[in-house]
C-alpha cells in the first residue's frame, strides 16, 4: 500500500466518523494489545522500554523497528480446548535501506452459542396464546422452557497487520505504527485503521519509553455503516540493564504503567470514574547469551513468567500465564519459534549437499 493511499484511507475513517453513526467503544482494538509473543508474555508485557531485538518487539513500541533484522518470530496460542486460537507472525523488510516490521495477528474464537431464539415465551401457564402473565415479556418465567434445537453457534475472526517504522520530527527520532484490522462477527463485518507512535530515551543508563497508542484516535467501520472510535492510551515504560562481572549473567529489570482515560475495568489497579492507571513489571536474566528465565505480573494481575533457550540462528520461548482470582479463566501457555533467514538457508543448503 503506497503512502498516498494509506493516508486517503486514514482520512476517510476519520470523515467517516465524523458524519455518520458513530460512538466510542473501549475493547475495539484489544488484539493489538493481547497477542503477542512469548517472551514479551512472561515479562508481564511491561517491556515498553526494553527492546530485544524481536520483530514481534514494535508491537509494544513502534520505535524498536530501527534495529535491522533477519529473523522471523512465530507464535500460537490456543485455549478452552481450542476454542479460542490466537496466532502471531513477526519479520522485518528492507525498503531503499529503511527497516519496517511487519505483524500479522489473527484471532479466531468459534462454537459462540447464539440462544436468542431458543426462549419458548408463552407465559406462566406454558401454553402459547393464552395472553397470560409473562407472555411475549422476553425473561424466562415459571412454566416457561428453552428449546435446545433453536440453539446456533457462530465465530468471530480478527485479521490485523501492524507495520511499524521509524522518523523523526526536528531531529527527535520516534517510531510510527500503522495498524489495520479487519472484523468478522457471524454475518457482520468490520475495516478500521488505527496509529500508535513511540520514543525513547536513555536518561543516566535507564531506558524511558512512551507510546501513544489510537492516537489521535482509531475506529472500525462495520458494514451498516456504524463506526467505533476508540480513544488513545498511553503507556510509560523503564528499563534498567545489569551485567554482572564476575559471571556471565545479564539482568534486565523493567516497569511499566498503562494510562487510559476510559477503559477502566474490574481488574483496574488504580482509577476513578472511566480513567485507570496499571502496572506491570518484568525481570529476565540471560546466562551466557543462551538461557533466559523471567518472571513478571502484567496490567491484568496475571503472574508471569518462562524460559527461552537460544541456538546459533534459532531459539524457543516459553510462557506461563497464571489466572487471576476474578478472571476464573484458567491458566494458559504461550510457544514461540524464533529463526534467522540465514539459518533457514543454511540447513536447505547442507540438505541439497547431502
């Protein structure tokens, strides 16, 4: 997509908005948010200001896509038996010598159970047409039942391509992404386009980064016409990296507040009326460029935490998602494959050899 193309696409939602059905919704955006890899899972998603190099990383902070590349992040993740699949794919191109990370998010959640017609609305007496009490008032009254064959089951699909690059304004480098979602709910369909922009900053050897993400604002058009705006957040991170001396041992320790003036919610740490601060925090220690542990807890008060394991053009990361007492939704596991191209050619050359 040529630029002149993507900003004549910006405008129109913005117009869109502007004219025609619209209103503010708070989860519109959320798979930007939720998938993400393995490694930046166990550290509690406060990696805001610790970028390591992943091409999955401009997905927390736009600006991390300056670091040249040749690796390829793969990652799924699958709960309630399946039911709901998330699925991340990170790399990076060269265009006229300008890196731009590429990230194509997908979640698919189907068998949603669909009982809007399966209430037999007849009254207190069970029998249609007798006008009684309760009758065609649409709750389930005494003598009332639910017809289990008027039960239907439909899915939702979520595709989003998130590509990030770096520029900078009177010489203050920052990052843009540029984010597009398309929507799928049963028969109804939604396109939207959103905008995050980061920096960062080193101050006395800690790392300080800020995004603002939907900024100034992003929305989705479904296909009635009806537009959702979501309205920006900002997110706040600090990194501070250690190497010890005497053993071969990095740490790198991390934190990081989300500030939303309208998405608060019953996890919120902190907040008042719609506007909500949360933290999370990360550790990683990495033994000899090989082994990394890590632990974290994330806006949501999950426990996080994994392990990866690095070769020479290929590694593996792990993550473990503890439940939180509210949720009830059960603890879950994040894989992520991580690969270099050279790697990839040199095993399909040594295969042709032998």
């Amino acid at each position: 997509m040529k630029f002149s193309k993507l900003k004549y696409l910006i405008l129109s939602l913005f117009l869109s908005f502007g004219f025609s059905n619209g209103f503010w919704v708070n989860y519109g955006w959320e798979l930007f948010e939720h998938v993400t890899d393995a490694r930046t899972a166990a550290l509690g998603n406060a990696s805001t200001a610790y970028n390591f190099g992943s091409p999955t990383s401009s997905l927390i902070n736009p600006i991390f896509s300056s670091l040249p590349s040749q690796n390829i992040k793969l990652t799924h993740q699958s709960r309630f038996a399946g039911i709901l699949n998330n699925d991340l794919a990170g790399f990076q191109i060269q265009k006229k010598g300008r890196p731009i990370q590429f990230n194509i998010l997908y979640e698919g959640i189907g068998k949603i159970p669909d009982t809007r017609n399966m209430l037999l609305d007849w009254g207190n007496d069970g029998q249609f047409g007798t006008h009684d009490a309760g009758e065609g008032n649409g709750i389930l009254d005494e003598g009332e039942r639910l017809d289990k064959d008027q039960i239907r089951f439909f899915s939702q699909h979520q595709v989003g391509i998130h590509a990030a690059f770096n520029h900078s304004f009177r010489e203050m480098p920052f990052g843009m992404g540029v984010k597009v979602l398309s929507y799928s709910l049963d028969d109804h369909f939604a396109l939207g386009v959103g905008i995050d922009l980061g920096m960062m900053k080193k101050v006395k050897g800690v790392h300080v980064g800020i995004v603002a993400r939907n900024f100034p604002s992003s929305g989705l058009i479904w296909d009635n016409g009806t537009v959702e705006g979501t309205t920006p957040t900002l997110s706040v991170g600090l990194h501070h990296p250690l190497e010890l001396i005497k053993i071969p041992v990095k740490l790198h320790s991390m934190f990081n507040l989300d500030i939303s003036t309208s998405n608060r919610h019953l996890d919120s740490q902190m907040g008042f009326g719609s506007f909500s601060i949360d933290a999370s925090f990360g550790i990683e220690g990495i033994f000899k460029d090989k082994l990394f542990v890590r632990l974290g807890r994330n806006s949501v008060n999950n426990s996080t935490g994994g392990l990866g394991v690095q070769w020479d053009g290929f590694g593996v990361d792990y993550a473990f998602l503890t439940t939180n007492a509210t949720d009830g939704l059960g603890n879950h596991h994040l894989i992520s494959l991580n690969f270099s191209l050279d790697w990839v050619r040199s095993k399909l050359m040594d295969k042709q050899l032998n």
